[in-house]
C-alpha cells in the first residue's frame, strides 16, 4: 500500500474523535490545519468515495438533533490503522530531520 495523500490523511484524521459529514470534516481540516489545507468539493467527495470502497470509513448514524439527509462518516478498524502507519511514518520522517539538524528539537526553536 502506498501512503496516503495529504488530503486523505487530513480526512482519516478529521475523523479519528467522532463521525462527521462533508461540510464537517472540510470545516475540521481547515480549521486545524490554519487554512493551510482546504478541501474542495471534489477532492473531498471523491477521497470519501473511494475511502469508502476501500473500507476505511463507513456511513455513521446521524445524532437525533442533526439534518437526516446528511451523510455522516466513520472510521473503521482499517482506516484506523492506515491513519496509525501514516502517522507513524511521518514522525519517523521528521526523527530523521531533526536528527540530522534540518529542523530544532522539540522545545528548541
């Protein structure tokens, strides 16, 4: 399996603390990224649709207070350890950074 794109990754990780619609994991990535991430419409449905097919995200039940046209998604089992390796490996690439002094240790600016 090949790593994920940013946009996915940015997906899987809207969705790692509840289930969410569209709207609310665009709204979530832009907001936790500062804006630096903004997912389109396209980029997004169609990441969700092909995530879906693979099986790391599900249709989630809406809560009672919430729009019932909405489509509302969760993590599963294998999403979750696609967002675990991904992670992972990331730290493991700034590790190497930081070891070789491209950027300052925690804590150190």
């Amino acid at each position: 399996m090949s790593s994920p794109s940013e946009a996915v990754f940015q997906i899987l990780l809207s969705l790692a603390d509840e289930p969410r619609h569209g709207l609310g994991i665009a709204e979530e990535v832009e907001r936790r990224t500062g804006r630096r991430v903004r997912l389109g419409a396209s980029t997004l449905y169609t990441a969700i649709r092909r995530m879906n097919a693979d099986q790391w995200i599900q249709e989630a039940t809406a809560g009672a207070d919430e729009d019932p046209r909405r489509r509302f998604y969760s993590l599963t089992p294998a999403g979750r350890r696609v967002l675990e390796k991904e992670a992972m490996r990331l730290d493991s690439l700034v590790r190497d950074a930081r070891g070789k002094s491209v950027i300052p240790d925690e804590g150190r600016a």
